[in-house]
C-alpha cells in the first residue's frame, strides 16, 4: 500500500484517532503535514516524518508542492472540516501530485456542513429531520418550532454551541444577545435517545456504514463516549436516501435522534473523520484504511462490523466494558501524544 499523509489542521485529538485506526491497519508508513503548527502527531511512535509547510487557506495547491515531489504516490487525506474543504475545491490540481481518497464535490460539502441547509436538503428527500428555522425567521409564530428548542451554529462540531431554548421569551434573549443571527438556526428538541452512524462512500453509493447508539456522554450534546453498535434498516435507509441524493463521495458521520415511538429523526451530517473512528476499528470496520484504499481503487472484500461497545472515556476504570472495548487499548500503544493533549488541557486552566 501508498505512504499516507495527514492534513493536520487541528491541535486536538481528531487526527490522532486517524492516525491510530492507520497504525492499526499495519499497512502504512505516515507522514503529518502539521498546518496548524500545533498538531499532537509529532508526538506519536506511529508518526515516521512532521512536515510544517508555510500555509494559507486562500492559497491553493501549489503551497505543497515541494512536499509532494519528496513524496511521490502518496495518498493524502485531511482531518477536520476546513482541510476537507479546501481539498474537495482543488481536487483537481492536487491529483495531480497526490493519491486522492474518495472526497466530496464542492457543492455537497457546503450542504452537508451547513445545519440549515442539510435540513432543508434532507426534506425535500423525505427524510424525517426535526422542524427547524434559520433564526431570522422564528420571531414568527408560524415557524412551527416547538419549546424547548435547540439554539444550534449552522457549522459547528462536536456539540459545541448547542443551547437549550425553554420558551419564546428566553428565545427573544438570545436573539437579542447574538452577533449574526443569520450564523444559527432553532430546532425543535425531540425527546428520546441519541445514535448515529459512520460511512464511506463512492459516487452516491454507500460503501461500508457502522450504526450505534450513544450509552454515555461527557457533557450535554456532546457526541457519545460510549457506544454500541446495532443493525438499523432504517438509519441505512435514510443514510443510502441522502448518500444517493447528495451523490457524496468519501467519509460522513450522521448524527440521529431516536424519539419515544422508536422513530429516527436526522439531526446533523459532519463531512469528515469522527469520534467514534476508532470504535468501529476495534469491531473490524477500519474507515481510515477503507479511505486509503479507495485513493487506489481497493476496497473489495470488505471486513464485517462486530457487534459490541465501545468507550473512549473512563467507563473501562469503571467497568462498563473490557480493554478491548475501550480507547485505552490506543493510548496504550502510543501515549504520548494523550499525554500531551493532557498537558495543554492543564496549562490552558491556569
């Protein structure tokens, strides 16, 4: 298989959580292109070269051109939403010097990753999503938003944000205190549990989809710390309906509500890797190694998913599931990088 290169643009864990599920796979030789001159990935055994290019977001391509002619037929795959912007934008001309994963149309990205407008797409597919407004419009009664509500950034991760709106008064606060109203959208609380899925897919068709359900979470709206894996026809059904209409191609997470009657609501898409990456690669499906290889047209023969949890928090010391069920079997093998997410967490404090 290719060398792999990371587009690190973030300074927490998310590309650790790649390079881990790749070190995993035991096929790869890793190189992190550190363009947010911060990333942990320097720190880890798994990690064979840091590369710190000058970069810019409104520069193209050609900003990684020397890189790419020291490393010929290297497939490179971004991290967090930004990295996988710009590469869909110039897909093209990268190809040119890189191995490309599967990646999404411009167009099909700027859907996906903007709340409002997912949910507008996802509508219009039938797909059942919780009533929602851009926030300009809720002042009208006839929005159709019941309370409580959710006050959620049209592009935001990982829950962060996200507010609960009680009433129409405590509403008409918020509004009034924020900057750009037209940046949110309210969304009607639908009562029940959390779930999800993660996939990879081509051309509109879906590739390889892992379905869970959230068991634990750190805080309120963040994504769940503990999970099970499950079989749902209809979280595929409603997957396969946006993958085809979207015509996506690379990795999407999707994030669900699961109401009393048993019922899936889709709540939000996020357009690259994710939290649970690395519980899917403990149950067999590895998404990093499905994403290299769809960079050189091999992903036949896929491995199926086990059923089981997975926890990235404390629940192991707990005993709420085994080592093997646990992140702890990651950090295990290359700490150091943990160690100094740590490190940073307890300086920020003082």
């Amino acid at each position: 298989m290719p060398d792999v290169a990371i587009l690190d643009s973030t300074t927490g864990g998310a590309a650790i959580r790649l390079l881990h599920s790749l070190a995993d796979a035991r096929r790869y030789s890793v190189t992190a292109i550190d363009i947010g001159r911060g990333g942990v990935t320097r720190y880890s055994r798994h990690c064979r070269h840091v590369r710190v290019p000058n970069w810019r977001w409104e520069a193209g391509p050609e900003q990684l051109d020397a890189l790419a002619k020291s490393m010929p037929g290297t497939v490179l795959l971004p991290v967090m939403l930004e990295a996988v912007e710009w590469m869909s934008v110039h897909a093209d001309a990268l190809a040119r010097r890189w191995l490309l994963p599967a990646l999404p149309e411009p167009d099909a990205f700027r859907t996906a990753a903007d709340k409002l407008l997912l949910g507008e797409f996802a509508r219009k597919l039938g797909i059942p999503v919780p009533a929602f407004a851009p926030l300009r419009n809720v002042a009208s009664k006839a929005a159709g938003i019941a309370f409580p509500a959710l006050l959620k950034p049209r592009r935001g991760l990982g829950g962060e944000g996200i507010e609960r709106i009680v009433s129409r008064v405590h509403l008409e606060q918020r509004i009034a205190q924020l900057g750009r109203a037209e940046d949110f959208l309210l969304q009607t609380f639908v009562d029940g549990s959390d779930a999800g899925c993660g996939l990879l897919a081509q051309d509109g068709r879906i590739v390889a989809i892992a379905a869970y359900q959230g068991l634990a979470q750190e805080r309120e709206f963040a994504p769940a710390s503990t999970v099970a894996f499950f079989h749902s026809p209809e979280v595929e059904r409603i997957a396969e309906a946006l993958i085809r209409g979207l015509r996506w191609n690379g990795l999407m997470n999707l994030d669900f509500r699961r109401d009393r009657e048993g019922r899936f609501h889709l709540l939000e898409a996020n357009p690259r890797t994710w939290l649970n990456l690395l519980a899917s690669t403990a149950h067999g499906l590895n998404f990093a190694d499905l994403w290299c290889r769809s960079a050189v047209s091999q992903l036949e023969g896929l491995p199926p998913l086990t059923r089981g949890r997975f926890c990235h928090s404390w629940d192991f010391v707990r005993g709420t599931t085994g080592w093997k069920d646990s992140a702890l079997r990651f950090i295990a093998r290359d700490p150091l990088p943990h160690l100094e997410l740590i490190r940073r967490a307890a300086l920020s404090r003082f």
